[in-house]
C-alpha cells in the first residue's frame, strides 16, 4: 500500500515535473540546432 502510493507519487512528480523540464530543454535544444544549423548554412552558401 505505501509502496503503490510511493510510485504514484513519484510518477506524478516525475510526469508533471521532469517530463515538462524534459520536453522544454529538448524543444529548446533542437530549436537552437536548427537556427545555428540554418545560419551556418546561409552563411557558408552565400
């Protein structure tokens, strides 16, 4: 019974925290690779 409700929690910790921290970072993270990708690209073609 505490083991369960341990896990649960823990799971609503880590889907609403982690998961959202997550997901930021990698949106983020591919945002930037994708403007430095674009400008690096620009730049060396013209």
């Amino acid at each position: 019974m505490s083991r369960e409700q341990a896990a649960l929690r823990i799971r609503h910790v880590a889907g609403s925290n982690c998961a959202r921290d997550a997901l930021k970072t990698a949106s983020c993270g591919l945002w930037r690779q994708k403007r430095r990708a674009e400008s690096s690209g620009n730049g060396s073609r013209s």
